[in-house]
C-alpha cells in the first residue's frame, strides 16, 4: 500500500503539491495554521468596503508556465482577465505625461523601434543595455550590472522590476531579474499579457485547489498549526501539533510548504532567507470611472500600479518599507490623492481599507537569494516547498507553484507514484 502524504502549509506552494499529490492518487493530508487556506495570496470579506477583497493585487503574466498549469489541474483556466494583447498603461504624476507600451507579440522586439509604442524619452539602442541581465551570475546586483537611470529605467525598467522583485531594483539580484526577463519580456509580448484574477484570489487560485482535493477525500486540517517535527536518523517520523502527534512511516512524505520564519523554528539549523520587503494595498470602494486601463502604472507619486474593478480601486504599492508602519489614514488619503490625479476624479475620498503585509516577500538580494534552500532536505521523506526556497525566480505566485511541482515530484518518487 502506498504511503501516506502530509502537505504541511496551504499557500500556493502546499495547495500546488497537494493538487499534484492527490492527483496522483496519493492519500493526502493538509495541515495550515489558518482557518483559511490561499497564506499571502487570500481574498476576505471586508467589513470597511462592504465586499470581498483580495489581502494584495497579484498579477500573473501570461507566460507564466506553472500558473497555466496549475488552474488546468484545479479546472479553473478562465479564472485570469486581462487584455488580449500586451498593453501598459502609466502616467507621471509630476508632469502628468500619459504613455501606453504597446509591445508586439513576436520575439522580435520590433516596438522599441517606433517612437508611438516605446517609452517617452527613449531610443531603441537603450534597450540593449539591459541584455546583460539576461545572463547575469548569482553574486551581482541589478545596480553592479545596469547604469542605465535615464528615461527607460524611470519610466519602465524600474517599476517593473520593482514590482517583480518587490526590492529596490539597485540592490536586488541580477540574476533573479534575468530569470524573470528570460521567461517574459525577452520572449515577445504573448508572453506578458497581464493577467489578473477574477472576480477574485481565492476564485482563481484557492476554491478550485479546495474542491479538487475534497473530491480526491484529501483531509483538510484547517486551524492547526504543525508545532514539532521528530526526526529519527534519515526519516521524519512524527508531526506534533498540539493536539495530536501525527505518526509519519519510512513509506509517507512530508511536504513542508510553511513561510521560512516558520520553517526555521520547526527544523533546527535550516538556513533561510531572514531579510523581507513590506507590499502596502489600498483599496477604495467606488467603480473604477468609465474607460479606465485595468491597470495603469503610476511613477512619481506614492501609488505605483492602480488596478480597476468593477466595485473598486485598488492599489499597490511594492517595496513599501518606508511608508509600512505610518499612519493607516494618513496612508490612504496620500494614496488617494495619486488616485484621484491619475484618474482624474474630483470626488471625495471613498470608504478605504489599507492592508500592510510587512513579510510580503523575502528580500531578492543577492546575498538572501544564496540563502534559499532546495526542496530536498537531509530526511529522505521531507520535502520543502514555498517561494523561498530554490526556484530559480523572485518570490511570486510562479515559483511558489513550481516549488510546489518540485516537491511533489519527488514525493511521488519516494511514494513510488
Ligand atoms: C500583498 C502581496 C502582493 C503580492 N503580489 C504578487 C503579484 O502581484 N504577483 C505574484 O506573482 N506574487 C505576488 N505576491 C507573492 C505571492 O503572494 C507569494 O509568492 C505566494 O503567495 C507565496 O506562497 P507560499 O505558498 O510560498 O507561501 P504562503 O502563502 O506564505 O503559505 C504558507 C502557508 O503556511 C501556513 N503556515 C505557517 N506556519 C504554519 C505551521 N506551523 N503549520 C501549518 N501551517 C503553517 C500559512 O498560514 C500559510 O497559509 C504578493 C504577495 C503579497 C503579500
């Protein structure tokens, strides 16, 4: 008989193992600490904006593999929105210029060369100046590799990379940058279309993930927080939760897809990455006015990408150290005055909700990328899983899913599935 899997942590990371593990065929048991499941990425009731919201706007690319994949496994492919082609809207709010990147679908980048597609200010030869990201090594900074900081950097480079990495761009891995690059930009605009979820996170990427492991007769463990982990030679061999000690057989895999923090109290000497970035989210309730960009991209104002809803405006701020701990209110009136210039409404401000998630993401440094840990731990029957850990790309949606691919293929392997 095959043994069994505990899939420890149902963010992303644990809900993609799972869906794989179950899928498989194997009997699969989810222990989260919440009493929900979706960790960084969850949607909510809100009481200040009367309706369901998400924790953070996440956007997704369409080339995004592992994102494909995963809402084909959990049968929710239509969950994503967006334009049909690759299409960026910004505006700067200090001499209120409006730009839209309109980039072509091909891997040619034959946009840069048309003064109407590419960014205000620049010429298509400043765009070869980022190649060197695409194969930049480990130890390297963005800022040790690009001098760049006219026009393109202000104007597109930054805030994207910012976005990505949700690190100042200056001080955060080259590499990690170049992996992302790789994977979109450089591949042709069919292959960063801007993809959001809808009508919300938990719609996209968590109900379906619940429902498919409810109809494999996974249990949920909802509400219980893993506690201890006993180890004997080579193998984990118990789950302690408190309540209840969970025994685990040489035949049963462990899949631990917990943030670092937590994955460092349970096993004793693990090295993770110990340095993080805030991301602060306004949401405002009124309809995003008529004709609006899904989302348009904010420089020089505290905002920096606004996204429009049918019920409401949301707004997301990265990197957002400097402003995490202020005053919610003085937050959100701030926030709103970008709001309202960038798309130019003259009402008050609305009913607001500020949401601050101090560790929103490891810090894509060089020196916290060396820290990451891979799936494969000591104990021949624990695996680890989450955004943290070796992917190969910043924390995102995409590698926390692949993270999850990766330990559930070698859970599989030791299940013999
Ligand atoms: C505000 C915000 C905006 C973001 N925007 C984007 C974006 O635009 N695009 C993008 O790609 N990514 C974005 N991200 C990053 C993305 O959300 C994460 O990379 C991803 O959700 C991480 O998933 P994970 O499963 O690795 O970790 P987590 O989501 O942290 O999941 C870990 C789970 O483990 C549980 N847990 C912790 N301790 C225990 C324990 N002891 N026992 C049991 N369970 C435990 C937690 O409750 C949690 O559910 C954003 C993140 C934030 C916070």
């Amino acid at each position: 008989m095959t043994g069994k899997a505990y899939v420890v942590g149902a963010g992303l990371a644990g809900l993609s193992a799972a869906t794989i593990l179950a899928a498989r065929g194997a009997a699969v048991t989810v222990i989260e600490a919440a009493g929900q499941a979706g960790g960084r990425c969850r949607s909510y009731f809100d009481a200040a904006i009367g309706g369901v919201i998400d924790n953070g706007n996440h956007l997704v690319l369409s080339g995004n593999r592992a994102v494909h994949d995963y809402l084909a496994r959990i049968g929710a492919h239509d969950a994503l929105a967006g334009p049909p082609r690759a299409e960026f809207a910004f505006v700067d709010l200090r001499d209120g210029l409006r730009w839209t990147l309109r980039p072509n679908e091909g891997r040619v980048p034959y946009w840069i060369t048309r003064a109407s597609r590419r960014v205000p200010g620049t010429k298509a030869s400043d765009y070869a100046k980022y190649a060197p990201l695409l194969w930049a090594d480990k130890k390297t900074s963005i800022g040790d590799r690009i001098a760049d900081r006219g026009p393109l950097w202000e104007r597109l480079m930054r805030p994207f990379l910012l976005a990505a990495l949700n690190t100042e761009p200056e001080q955060s891995s080259a590499a990690l940058a170049g992996a992302v690059l790789r994977e979109t930009l450089a591949k042709g605009g069919r292959f960063y279309r801007p993809r959001i979820a809808h009508p919300t996170l938990a719609a996209a990427f968590v109900d379906p993930a619940l429902q498919l492991l409810s109809g494999k007769n996974a249990s949920l463990l909802m509400g219980t927080r893993l506690r201890g982990l006993t180890f004997n030679g080579r193998l984990a061999m118990a789950l302690n939760t408190g309540e209840a000690t969970l025994p685990v057989s040489s035949g049963d895999v462990v899949v631990l897809a917990v943030p670092p923090w937590a994955a460092a109290d349970l096993i004793a000497g693990l090295v993770v990455p110990n340095d993080f970035r805030a991301i602060v989210n306004a949401h405002f309730k009124m309809p995003a006015p008529a004709g609006i960009p899904p989302i348009l991209g904010v420089i020089g104002g505290t905002a920096e990408w606004i996204f429009s809803f049918h019920d409401r405006i949301s707004v997301t701020v990265s990197g957002a150290d400097a402003i995490v701990d202020q005053d919610r209110e003085d937050l959100a009136t701030r926030i709103w005055a970008d709001v309202a210039k960038a798309l130019g409404i003259t009402a008050p401000m609305p009913a607001w909700q500020i949401v601050k998630e101090k560790r929103a993401t490891f810090a894509a440094t060089p020196a916290q990328d060396a820290r990451r840990p891979a799936a494969k731990t000591q104990w021949r029957n624990l695996f680890l899983a989450g955004d943290w850990t070796q992917t190969g790309l910043p924390a995102t949606i995409e590698g926390a899913l692949r993270s999850g691919e990766v330990a559930a293929a070698l859970a599989c392997r030791h299940l013999s599935l």
